[in-house]
C-alpha cells in the first residue's frame, strides 16, 4: 500500500505504539552493557523494518532482539520484545489476510502467557494479555473489512444482483425494460 494507507489501524501505528523512546536512549548510552544495547539496536531495527512493512526483516530483527535481550537481567524488554514479534506476526496476518497468521500469533501469545506465569512474572503476563487481546482485536476488524466488502461488491448500485426482496424487484425491473 501506499503512504496514503497510514491511519490509525495501519502497520505504522502499531510501530509507534511501542517503547521507541526507551531503547533509542539505551543504545546511546555507553555505561549500558553491551547486550543490551545491541537488543535495543536491534528492537529499533526491527520497529523501523515495521514501519517500512519489511515484515520478514523485521520478524528477524525481533527474535535476534530477543535473543540477546534473554541473555540480561532487562525483563521487561524481553517482555516488549515479545509484544513486539506477536504484533509482527499480527502484521503479516492482517496485511496478507492470513487466517493461520492470527493461529500463530495466538498461540505464541498463549503459550508465553503460561511460561510468564509459570515464572509468576506479572508483567509478562499482562503484557502477552494485551497480545493476546490484540490479536482478537485484528482478527475481528479483518473479518468485519471482508464482510462489508462482500456487501460493497453484492450492492445494486454497483451492478450486481442482491438476494432477496430488493434484489429480485431489480431483476423483474431489467426483464422488463428488456
């Protein structure tokens, strides 16, 4: 899609609704172990790869992110990396109209809920709950944007047919202008 696609369901807002600032500040910051800052390089990386809908890059640069996040005490930016890759995997799910994208995506969410909570982590958990619900959320507006299209694309005034009543008064009237 265009530039004129961004709005506030678009690929870009979901890239701006997450902690850019934090890990901006971290990469800059030299007391900051190293680990860290090569997570938060790679957490930007990955948000701009978003941004720019280069999903595949962007998906890499997550889990690299959260690789070398794991390997720190930063919880919570394990915790923003991993709302960060289900929304990436939410991206390719409703960008490609993916159906088995929003499984995926649901499930991943899921099963990090029950490692968080298993952990007694929290914030883990409410952080995966919110995946967890933006993943619904999508999920939803695909299916209620392919419904109106489907009642877009069946509408009289677009030279189609309906079903039913109307529908078939329009018929009748075709056959007798005929």
């Amino acid at each position: 899609p265009g530039k004129e696609a961004r709005g506030p369901d678009s690929l870009w807002s979901r890239a701006d609704a997450l902690p850019s600032a934090r890990y901006a500040q971290l990469i800059e910051d030299d007391s900051v172990p190293s680990a860290r800052r090569e997570g938060a390089l790679l957490f930007s990386a990955a948000e701009t790869h978003l941004a720019n809908e280069e999903l595949d890059e962007a998906l890499q640069s997550a889990e690299e992110a959260l690789a070398a996040f794991q390997g720190t005490e930063d919880v919570n930016a394990v915790h923003d990396t991993w709302r960060l890759i289900v929304g990436i995997k939410v991206a390719v799910a409703a960008f490609f109209d993916r159906k088995e994208s929003f499984s995926a995506a649901l499930e991943m969410a899921e099963g990090q809920f029950q490692v968080f909570k298993g952990e007694g982590d929290q914030r883990g958990q409410a952080t995966m709950a919110l995946c967890l619900a933006e993943c619904l959320c999508s999920q939803r507006k695909l299916v209620c944007d392919a419904q109106m299209a489907q009642q877009l694309h069946s509408h009289p005034a677009n030279g189609r047919a309906e079903t039913g009543q109307h529908g078939q008064q329009g018929q009748q009237q075709q056959q007798q202008q005929q």
